[in-house]
C-alpha cells in the first residue's frame, strides 16, 4: 500500500495543511498511521467530508422562552 504525507494531501484535497492535521487528530482519516510526529495517509483515501454547520443556524444556541419577561427592561 502507497501512503503520502501531510504536504501531499494538502495539493492533492486542496485544504490547508491544518484542517488534515485536525482530521487526522480526530481519527477521520481511514487507515492513517502516526509515526512519531509524522503522518502517513493512504493513498487512495478519500477526503472526509465537511461536518461543520454551513446553513447558519446554531442548533441550541440559547434556549430562551420566548414569553420570559427581561428583568432589564
């Protein structure tokens, strides 16, 4: 099996080098290696896809009643 490096991937995805390492730190990644404070990724995985919000809506961002009345006002 082939395996590339960090720098690799970066060209080959075209992300920064920073968003690989953090996938590779949460074990997105299949079949990456650590040797050291290397990485070796396959190279034949695929890119993970992007789990982050993109719609703009926060989900339980500050739950308020609607009816509480502010103490401020």
């Amino acid at each position: 099996m082939d395996y590339i490096t960090v720098a690799q991937a970066v060209i080959k995805w075209g992300v920064s080098e920073r968003w690989i390492q953090r996938l590779l730190q949460d074990g997105r990644i299949e079949g990456a290696m650590r040797f050291g404070r290397d990485w070796a990724i396959p190279a034949d995985a695929e890119k993970p896809t992007d789990a982050r919000i993109k719609s703009g809506k926060y989900r339980n961002w500050r739950k308020k009643d609607p009816n509480e009345v502010n103490p401020d006002e």
